[in-house]
C-alpha cells in the first residue's frame, strides 16, 4: 500500500513536469494524479513496458497528464 503511494506521487510528479505543471501541484494531487492516471492509462494504453507496484510506468504516466490535463481544464486558473 505505502508502496503504491510512493509510485503514485512519482508518476504524478513526473506527468507533472512535462505538463510545467510540478509547482502549481502539491503532494496529494501528485498521488491522486499518479493513482488515477495509472488506473485510466492502463485501461486505454494496456501494460507495456516496466512495471513497480503493479503499476505499467509509461501508460500510468500518459494517463497521470490525461488526468492533469482535464483537471487544469476544469479548475485551471484564467
């Protein structure tokens, strides 16, 4: 369990930075975004490539910016 936060936080944080969002964004999003992004990456992209904590690295981190993506689009700053 703990090591599944872990993972989650550093998949959010590296969608994060490739979306410039990793300072607007603090720990918990960068979990949440990390967990739902691994859950809907790997749902639409499969489990390709490697894998920690049963999570698929590259789809988990396409689904985390999905995840960043829409919720910037619905809360973003204007």
């Amino acid at each position: 369990m703990i090591w599944s936060l872990i993972i989650g936080a550093l998949i959010g944080a590296v969608a994060g930075a490739i979306t410039n969002r990793s300072e607007s964004q603090g720990c918990i999003f960068n979990i949440f975004a990390g967990l739902v992004g691994s859950a809907i990456g790997q749902s639409l992209f499969g489990y390709w490539g490697p894998s920690l904590a049963g999570m698929a690295l590259l789809p988990s981190v396409l689904g985390a910016i999905i995840v960043i993506a829409v919720v910037d689009l619905l809360f973003g700053r204007k």
